[in-house]
C-alpha cells in the first residue's frame, strides 16, 4: 500500500511541476509567436521589395537589349 500511495503522490507532484513550468513558458512562448512573426513580415517585405526591383531592373535589360538589337539591324 505504500508502494502506491509514494507512486500517486510522485506522478502528483510531477503533474503539479509539469503545470508550473508550463505557465511559466507561457510568457517566453508569446515572446517568441510575436517576434518570429514581426521576423517573417520583415523578410517579407524584403524579399517582396528585392523582387520589385529585380522585375524593374529586368524590364529595363530586355528593353536596352531589344533596343540595341534594333540598332544594329
């Protein structure tokens, strides 16, 4: 009988640790969601700005090329 009443009261206290440590992780976990995604906006506008640019910069290649190509003709 002590056998089980140690082991009930072991899982107990485990359970009751487990749930501190979890509330306390609450808080960092926020942390992280709202930093890991003001990173992922951030990246995203970079990469959507380079992009922009880079099909600006590639409208303006083809059309020298293509100008040049009508000069030499």
């Amino acid at each position: 009988m002590g056998n089980i009443l140690r082991d009930l009261f072991t899982g107990a206290a485990l359970l009751v640790c487990a749930l501190i440590v979890a509330i306390m992780l609450i808080p960092v976990l926020v942390f992280l969601s709202v930093v890991l995604h003001v990173i992922s906006w951030f990246l995203s506008a970079v990469v959507s700005i380079l992009l922009f640019a880079f099909i600006v910069w590639g409208i303006g290649f083809l059309y020298r090329k293509a100008r040049e190509a009508g000069k030499a003709q």
